[in-house]
C-alpha cells in the first residue's frame, strides 16, 4: 500500500532520495480514487462558517479572489468555466478525508498541517504559483493539466489577490488523472488548469519561517518567564545632560537583560506547546449530550477512544503536548499516550471481547490507569477526543 503511494519506493527512500529535494509524479498512487465528495457537498461545506473557503476566478493577469462562507445563490451566478472552489482542512470536518491524510504518516505529525480540496470547472485555476512548503497533490474526479518548472525568477504581479508569479516558464508537463499524484518540494513553480471538472486533493505541510518561530518563541518567554530585581541607581550622579541615557543606565539595563536564558529544555516546551496549537481559526464543540463519567469510561473500555480530527498531541520524551497545552505524562500513562499521539487512537482495553472491539488493526490496549481515564474524560468534555466510532 504504502509503496504504491510512493511510487514504488519505501518511506525510507522516498525521504532520502525525494523528499525535499526533486518533483515526482505518481500514476495510480491510490487505485480506483476517485474523491470523497460531490461538487454539490463542497458547495455545501463552503456555505458553513466553521469551513473556509475560497472561489478563485480569473487567468493571466487577471484575477478575483472571494472568501466564504458562500450562499447557494452564489454558486448560481457562475459561469461553466475558469472558476475554482477551494475548501481547506477537509480532514477536520471529513472522516474519510482524514483517514486519507493518515496515509501520510511517515511524515511526523508535526509537519502535517491539512488536507485541502480544490474543485475546478474546465479551465478553472489557481494560476502559476509556488509553495514554500511541501505538498501532494492528488488527483480525484476528472483530469488536470499540470506544469511544473525550476526556475528561480519567482516574482509575483503587483496587486494581484494571489501570489501568482509574473513570469512562468514551464519545464515539464503532465495530466493527472482519478488516483495519480504530483510530489513538489518548497518553491517548485507549478500551474494546474482543470482539464474537464475535476477535484484535487493537497496534502500540505507546516513550514513556519524564522520570524514566526522567533516571535512565537519571545511570547513563549514572555508568559513564563519570571526575573528578579528591579533597576536602582544608589550611585546616581548629577549628569551634565538630563536628556541623555547614560553608559551606567545602559550597562545595567544590560546585565538586566542579560540574565533572560534559555536552554534546550526551553526549546522543547516552545516547540511542543506552538507547533500543537491549533490555527487561530479552529475551535473545538462539547458533545451535545455527553455521556458522564462511568458511562464515558465504559463505551472507552468496550470501543477505544480517538483524537478529535482537530486535535494535535505531539510528545517528546514524556512531556505531552495538546492543542497548545502542556503536561508530564506518569509513568504508567506514557505508553498508551504515545500509542494515542502516534496512531491518533486506542483500541480497547485488553479483556473487551474481540467482536466489541473496532476493526482496524490496533492490538488491544493494555487497561488504562484511572488518572488517564480521568484525563481522557476531561478532553472528552472539552470536545478534543472522541469515543471511537469506526
């Protein structure tokens, strides 16, 4: 399977030899895809405002950029051609879309950020562009046209509502159809044009540049930081200019500063608690009825429990990290934690009779100690993990 969406290469190769580095395209990289929904249920997703969304028109020099949520009787208004409907992180409101993005894997969580689907009308687009990040791009429903080039002239048209570039000179040219993929690392300039109505699935990575993990870092140090002391000048002397910020001031304020450190320890809990914050965009719905707690641990124990698609728990060594919340794990909760952050769910308890448990090939979880259950219980409330219902 794996292999099969790789192009006959293993996870192993494909991130040694591929990844990163060099475009790759992939027939047949999902036998019989065809997508997971109709142009009518994405219109319908882009009509909600807990979706977004966007519709793209134009070609050349020319484009229109409107975001969602839609009405139905925008969609009416449409022409048969040159349009494109953009609907991002399908995998939150999709199960099978994030079933999909499961595939994906043998990238860390950590770099995953969502599945988008694009769906086009003939000679629908996006325009010639780039990504500074890298992305999959498989194809659903109906054909596209892609190019893709090397080049390094990657400036954009003034005042567009895209960043499409003003110069695209294609290097080497393909038509996608149901089930093949398009591999492109960060800043690979590619134009896709729908051939006939046809949908497109991204499977796109977080990439945050050094401004952003800087400023997330300062505001990391900003809310834990804690200093003593305060600026006093016992020996202030009578300075010829009351304007001037003296090289005394200057210095203290200095060693002041100075003593604001960090070490790798300080990186980690940045990192953990930053890169499993959720996007400002994303919030999470408590059960409409939620089941209380013997109820909950029972349905835990008979079904297994799953990470709501929303939610990110990433780990290093047995500090935890979920949706931008931290915690040290104990040591008898750590392994069914990472079991959970890895595979984004937990089979039943061991002792569930085999016919009560979900199918999907996780062995059966050892029993579950009665903090963590507590734990799971309180991320049931707050919506983030859900009992498993595959």
């Amino acid at each position: 399977m794996m292999t099969t969406l790789l192009g006959g290469l293993s996870p192993t190769r494909f991130l040694r030899d591929v990844w990163h580095k060099r475009p790759l395209l992939i027939r047949n990289a999902v036998p019989g895809f065809a997508g997971l929904l109709s142009p009518a249920e994405m219109q319908q997703l882009a009509c909600r405002d807990d979706v977004e969304s966007r519709l793209i028109r134009g070609s050349g020099t020319h484009w229109h950029l409107d975001h969602g949520p839609f009405g139905k009787s925008d969609f009416k208004r449409l022409p048969k051609t040159g349009w494109t409907l953009l609907v991002q992180s399908l995998n939150h409101v999709l199960p099978e879309a994030d079933a999909l993005l499961a595939r994906f894997d043998f990238i860390p969580h950590a770099r995953l950020d969502d599945l988008m689907v694009s769906y086009a009308v003939p000679g629908g687009s996006v325009g010639p562009h780039f990504d500074s990040y890298d992305v999959f791009l498989l194809q659903g429903q109906g054909h596209r046209r892609w190019q893709i080039s090397t080049q390094t002239d990657l400036a954009l048209l003034d005042d567009a509502p895209l960043k499409i570039l003003r110069h695209f000179k294609a290097g080497e040219e393909w038509v996608l159809g149901p089930g093949d993929m398009l591999y492109l690392p960060p800043h690979v300039a590619h134009y896709g044009v729908a051939e006939d109505a046809c949908t497109t699935y991204s499977i796109g990575f977080r990439a945050p540049t050094t401004e952003e993990l800087a400023h997330g870092f300062l505001m990391h140090l900003q809310d834990t930081l804690s200093l003593e002391g305060r600026y006093a000048d016992p020996d202030l002397r009578l300075q010829t200019h009351p304007g001037e910020i003296s090289r005394s001031m200057l210095t203290q304020i200095e060693k002041m500063v100075a003593k604001i450190q960090w070490g790798k320890r300080d990186i980690a809990e940045f990192a953990g608690r930053y890169l499993s914050e959720p996007k400002p965009n994303v919030f999470f719905d408590a059960p409409d009825a939620p089941l209380g707690r013997t109820a909950f641990y029972k349905q835990a124990s008979k079904r297994g429990v799953a990470l709501n698609p929303k939610s990110r728990l990433l780990f290093t060594g047995g500090r935890f990290f979920i949706n931008g919340e931290a915690f040290t794990a104990a040591a008898d909760e750590t392994a069914a934690l990472k079991q959970l952050a890895d595979q984004r769910r937990l089979a039943p308890a061991r002792g569930t009779p085999p016919d009560a448990r979900p199918a999907g090939g996780l062995g059966a979880a050892p029993p579950l100690p009665a903090a963590l259950r507590e734990r799971f219980y309180d991320w049931y409330e707050a919506g983030w993990l859900e009992i498993h219902t595959a």
